[in-house]
C-alpha cells in the first residue's frame, strides 16, 4: 500500500511514518519544512513530496497529520486532485469540525475522522485509537481499520463525532484545565524552592504539569475552546474546588475523610 502523509515529518506525522514503514507500505510525506522532511527520509526509508498535492499522486491512504489551525486550507489544496479510489483520514484530537471540513471539501475519495489517543514517543501496543464514521460507507472502512489496527496492538473504539467531542472535553480539555491551573499556582508560590523535598506523588504531578505547559499551546488552547461543555466543566471544577478547600478552612477532619473515602468506591480505576 501506498501511503501519503501530509505533515510527515512533524511529532506524530514522524510516528505515523515510522509505523507504515514498519508495516512494509510504501511512504512519502510532505511538510512546511522540506529540510525537516529530507532530514527524516535519511533516518527511515520514505519519498519527500515537494507538495502536499505531489505526495497524493497514487496514494491508497492519505494522512492528514497537520495543525487544526492549517486543516482547512489543506483541504482546500488536496480536494481537486483526489480520487474516488482514494481513502483519506485525519488524526486532529476534535472531530465534529474537521469531519465536517472533510465532508465538504472532498467529494470523491473516502474519508474518516480518527483520533490516536497517545503521543509520539508511544507504541502501538494497548493505545486507545478512535474512529468516527458518519455513514455506511466510512463505516465499513472504519470496520476494516479497525481490524487492521487491532491486529498492531491497539485497542480501537469506533464511535461518532459528537460523543467523541464530548469525551473529550472530560478526558483532554479537563484534564489540561487541572494541569494550567496547578502551574499558574505554583508560579505564584515559587514551586522551585521546595523540588528538594518532592516525593514519588509530587514528582508524578510534577511530570504532568511539565508535559502539558511543554505542549503546543494553539492546540490546547482550541481544545478549551472548542470542545463541548469545556466552559462547564472548568465551573464544576472550580465549585468543587472551593468545597474541599473550605472543609480546610473549616479544619473539618470528619467530612473531608468521609468525602475523600466515597470517592474511593467510584474513581479507582480498575482496567480490564
């Protein structure tokens, strides 16, 4: 199989290449930055399209691995040159709207919106893959993705759209709120000062801070604008913040106890 990736020599369009490669399929990629693109076809056997409608030219897949800020007038590029007997996908961590985009920019080739839930530096085996067919058609190409990525080791969810929008302001827009507010509070108390005396819990939220504020901030800051129900949820947090910090206030040492051990009987992740 012949597979193109727009954004190839990004994060994930790199891990993308790598994991085609591996599959045997035949790679080229395209990218903003040419010297990056080259630089990586020295590392990993893969074509370097000058464009992105160049690196289409044949292609069984298409990958769509750009920034959500540049989807749009992507699609606008490649949409004429496509085929019928082209499949195309995009791996943007929303997918109401470039769904959307896809639908109405490409008429002839199929399309199917796909979120890989894990970052560049992960393997495949046990990672959380989402598919988002809209009609029959994606959907048995969704069917037959999924079985293609299952037997690569990851753990595929096929669902629609707007129920993977909805997760993912709980699972993604939810969790970087946390992690934005924990670093805005630690800069204001000079955090630093008291790495020497961090333990293992401290260290783990340490880590993940970091990795957030280390993120791509265009990205993050379209998730907590875009996602549905963000603005909510970021209250509900808020409210309950204010809950458990007056318990403290109140030096309630009954109620916080007993709060904290009914939240052990819901929130204690068991995986299957």
């Amino acid at each position: 199989m012949r597979v193109a990736i727009l954004g190839g020599a990004g994060k994930m369009g790199g891990w993308f290449s790598r994991f085609f490669v591996d599959n045997g399929d035949d790679v080229v990629i395209s990218g903003r930055n040419l010297a990056k693109a080259k630089s990586l076809s020295e590392k990993i056997p893969i074509s370097v399209a000058e464009s992105s409608t160049n690196a289409i030219i044949g292609a069984d897949l298409v990958v769509i691995s750009v920034p959500i800020q540049s989807f749009e007038s992507l699609l606008a590029e490649i949409a004429p040159h496509l085929s019928e007997n082209q499949k195309v996908i995009d791996i943007t961590s929303v997918k109401v709207v470039p769904v959307d985009l896809m639908h109405k920019f490409i008429k002839s080739a199929l399309v199917l919106g796909t979120h890989p839930l894990f970052g560049p530096s992960s393997g495949a085996e046990g990672q959380n893959f989402i598919l988002t067919p809209t009609n029959v058609r994606e959907r048995a190409f969704a069917e037959d993705f999924s079985s293609f990525l299952s037997s690569k080791g990851f753990k595929v969810l096929i669902t629609n759209p707007e129920e993977h929008d909805s997760a993912m302001a709980k699972v993604l827009a939810l969790t970087h709120f946390v992690g934005i507010v924990t670093a805005d509070v630690w800069e204001e108390i000079n955090i630093n000062e008291v790495l020497p005396f961090s333990g293992t819990s401290f260290k783990r939220l340490h880590k993940f801070v970091e990795n957030v504020i280390e993120s791509d901030v265009e990205l993050y800051s379209y998730l907590q604008m875009n996602l549905p129900g963000t603005a909510d949820l970021e209250a509900l947090f808020a409210k309950k913040a204010v809950e458990w910090s007056t318990l403290s206030k109140k030096k309630d040492t009954e109620s916080f106890s007993l709060k904290m051990s009914g939240l052990k009987k819901t929130i204690i992740y068991k995986e299957e």
